[in-house]
C-alpha cells in the first residue's frame, strides 16, 4: 500500500479538500469520512478529535507550500530571477487550485490581527530567507529598500487571485490557465526588477547575470 493509499492519508487529503470547500468553521467529520471513503470511528482512531485533524491538515498544507518554496530559493545555481519566477507561479497555481484553504490561513492575520498564526510563522521564516539571498545577489541596494520590494511583490502575488472577483469583468489574467498565471508572475517580476533603486543590478538579474557582469 502506498503513502497515498494509507487510510490515515486519505482523511487528511479529505479533510484539506472540505476546508477548502466549506472553510475551518464549516467542515464537518461526517463530510470528511463520506469523502475520504471511510467511517467516523476510522477518523477518530487516527486522529482522535476534529480539531486535531484541522490542525494536520493545516499544517500539511503549510509543508507542501514552503518547504518547495525553501528549497527553489536556495538553489543558488540558479538565477535569482528564475527562482522567483518558479515560487510565484508555484504561489498563484496554489492559491487559484485551494482559495478556500488560503482564506482560512490568511483569516488570523488580516481579519483579526493576529501576529502569531501558523501562516505567519512559516511565512516569516520565508521571507527572512529570501531576504537574505536578495540581499547576497543585490549588494548595493539597501536592504530595506529590497525587504519593502519584496513586501509588495508577495504581498500582490497572495492576494490578487484572491480578491479577482472584485474587478468584474476586467480581467487581465486568468490565474486557472497556465499561461495567464505566467503573465501575472512575468508582469510581477519585472515592477519587482523596475522598483530597485540599482539600475544595473536590476537589469543584470532580469537577464539571468550575475551582478557586475
């Protein structure tokens, strides 16, 4: 029997898919069990209570997000322009697939303030790293000045697809398909290029250089 297959496995990926549907307040153990295939007591044998089961599910959605994301950004090898081009997509692709799920992650910190959430401490650890390697490749940019680029670069990337329906009918990009997804993150890339104070530095990164070339 593979990972997948496992019963405790296939709850959890049921559960992921009912938060996403019907949010953290409206999921229901019997919705749960009818859609992982299973019954209420397989449910409890495994992870004992509803709310333990939110919480792995939470969790594990924070995991198959940044723990890619992680590893793209430390691939030095690699542009820094390409790795961001690899997250953002990544990013959109997520949150257009499981809006539901980034809603409920994303309730704490904008609709009660709260400051120390799940989703604020994974993504604190984030931007942390990728302010460090922007930092490395962008030497002569002050740091605030790309921390605060950076700051509206993800920021726009986690709420745009999000708020989408607000703009009618006026719809530049289609966060569903895959080639409105690579304009919106191409779109995004080059404000975030063009908003850095060093002209060469910027150019230099959108061509995929090292800067000083």
């Amino acid at each position: 029997m593979s990972d997948k297959e496992r019963p405790e496995a296939k709850i959890l990926e049921a559960a992921i898919d009912c938060i996403n549907d019907d949010g953290v307040q409206g999921v229901t153990v019997r919705r749960i069990a009818e859609r992982a295939g299973v019954n209420v007591a397989a449910i409890n044998y495994y992870y004992r209570s509803k709310d333990r089961l939110v919480d792995a599910a939470m969790e594990q959605t924070m995991h198959n997000a940044f723990d890619d994301w992680m590893e793209i950004i430390r691939d030095r090898k690699r542009p820094i322009r390409a790795r961001y081009r690899d997250i953002l997509y990544e990013m959109v692709w997520g949150i257009a697939s499981y809006p539901g799920i980034t809603r409920a992650h994303l309730y704490g910190p904008i609709v009660e303030g709260e400051a120390d959430t799940l989703a604020t401490g994974w993504f604190s650890r984030f931007f942390e790293l990728v302010s460090a390697e922007t930092t490395a490749a962008l030497p002569r940019v002050e740091p605030r000045v790309i921390q605060a680029a950076l700051m509206e670069l993800f920021a726009t990337a986690l709420l745009v697809p999000l708020v989408r329906p607000m703009f009618g009918k006026v719809q530049p990009f289609d966060f569903t398909e895959e080639q409105g997804r690579g304009m919106f993150v191409e779109h995004l890339l080059d404000t975030f290029f063009r908003t850095l104070g060093d002209k060469h530095a910027a150019e230099s990164l959108a061509r995929g250089e090292a800067v000083g070339d």
